[in-house]
C-alpha cells in the first residue's frame, strides 16, 4: 500500500480539499471538472485491476464549484474479489492527499416504496446487516470495534444537514434515507429485500461501507449520496448492470448539478 499512496502523492499537481468516490455509471461528473489531470489507475504499480464495466478506472484531479477535488473514476468493490483494505484504498489515498472530506457516491436499489428510480438520496445511516469480520472493520484495531452505534459514527451529519440544505435552496429534490451495505456479487432476493427494509434500510448497495468507515478511521469528515437506479423490492425479473448504468445514465445531469451544488458549500 505505502508504494502507492507514494506514487499518487508524487503524481498530484496540489493538495485536494475532497476527495470523491464516483458510482457504478457516474463517472462522468468530473466533465464538469475544470484543470483535469488523470492518473489511469493501472499506471499505478500495485493498484488493484478494476474489472467491472461503468468504472473508467482513473485518478482524477480537478476543480469543481472552486475547490480542489481528488476524483475516483472507478471503485475498487469486494465483489470482485477485492479485500477490504483494496476497497478502503480511496479513503487511504485520499487521507495521504490531505483531504479532508471523503464524499461517496454510489448506484443503490430502491427499498422504501418511496423512492423512485432517477431518485438521489442522502445517506443519513448505514445498515451492515450481517456481521462482517472482524478485519473488514478495522484491520489494524488494537481492540475489538463496538457494533452499537457504529453507524451513526460513519455520516458526518452536520456536512449532511448542510447538504440537504443546500438542495433545497437550489430547489434539487434531495431525499434521505438508511443505506444497507451488502456484499454481493448478487443482487437480492424479494425475501431479502423485505428483511433489510424491516431492519430500516431505505436503499440497498455494494459499496460505500469500506471507504467511509476507514475515512473516519483516518480523521476526515464524510459525506455520502446514493443514485438509485431500481427499485430493489420488485425487481420485475432479473436485474442486471446494465440496467444499473442505463439509469444512471439518465440521472447523471442532475446528480452532477447536486454535487456541484453540494462541494461549492463544503
Ligand atoms: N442492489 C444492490 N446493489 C445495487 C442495486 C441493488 O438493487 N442497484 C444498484 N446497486
């Protein structure tokens, strides 16, 4: 790991104020970007091989709203085989950078029958349904890690209130909600989906969990916004990727302009 954070760090033309974790078809928010420099994440020897499709795989770094932003283009997911210290990688990148903000994008399945696809939603809490162990907590914990009030540790909520506010102030609909980590590879079963509702999920996701928590291990603030793609309660048959992306796709102008909105006021 030293030997990366050592290239990136001798690559990054200034000291980033945020750095940011771009879901599964959301990479391209950075065109909004102004003086990009890209480092493709497979010029970084070491750097785990991001397989699947939707992530570019590019360190970016840019302004955006007038701040200096460290863009992941591409997730590192323990889906594909990846260990929690790989999907942490972001967050220890972004820590090494001197940022000081970690703000987590994801693709999520709609659980609430509130939320509708096209919808974006404030990440106010986690649920971690299933006991994970304990070395994708906090690999190097001198000590066992409380579960009890884990997760409300994991948001900073004060960059959360400021955020809903202002999206409300430039009139972006801007829901909040519980998000479940789970590990996939496969999407959820309807029995699975109403078990993660009735313990207060509002969306459901495979990403997000391991580079916020080790952020907060490493002393920065965190913020989180999930996109949600499908509606996980009636996935009509099978659901796939590419229909991940497709609405993704289509929701990206706005949820481009709500992260504009949101870093210009962080
Ligand atoms: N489940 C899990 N992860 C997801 C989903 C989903 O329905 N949609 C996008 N990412």
């Amino acid at each position: 790991m030293k030997s990366i954070l050592d290239t990136v760090a001798r690559w990054l033309p200034g000291t980033p104020e945020i750095a940011m974790v771009l879901g599964s078809g959301l990479g391209a928010v950075v065109d909004e970007f102004t003086d990009l420099s890209v480092l493709p994440m497979s010029d970084i020897p070491g750097f785990p091989t991001i397989s699947v499709s939707g992530h570019a795989g590019n360190i970016l770094f840019g302004a955006c709203s007038g701040k200096n932003v460290l863009a992941f283009q591409g997730r590192i997911h323990m889906y594909e085989g990846h260990s929690w210290t790989e999907a942490s990688l972001p967050a220890h990148i972004a820590a090494e950078c001197g940022a000081r903000i970690l703000l987590s994008t994801n693709a999520a399945g709609g659980i609430n029958p509130l939320l509708d696809p096209g919808d974006l939603m404030l990440i106010r809490d986690l649920v971690v349904p299933f006991p994970l162990p304990r070395r994708w907590y906090v690999p190097d914990s001198p000590a066992p890690v409380a579960r009890t009030g884990f997760t409300g540790f994991l948001i900073d909520q004060k960059l959360a209130d400021d955020a809903r506010d202002v999206a409300a102030e430039s009139g972006l609909p801007l829901r909040q909600g519980t998000y479940a980590f789970v590990s996939g590879p496969t999407y959820e079963t309807r029995a699975e989906i109403r078990f993660l509702r009735r313990s207060g999920a509002d969306a459901v996701g495979m990403s997000t969990l391991p580079e916020i928590l080790t952020a907060r291990k490493c002393g920065l603030r965190t913020i989180a916004v999930s996109a949600i793609t499908n509606v996980a309660s009636t996935v009509p048959e099978i659901l796939t990727h590419e229909d991940v992306k497709d609405q993704a796709r289509l929701l990206l102008p706005r949820f481009s302009r709500l992260l504009r909105e949101i870093i210009s006021n962080l």
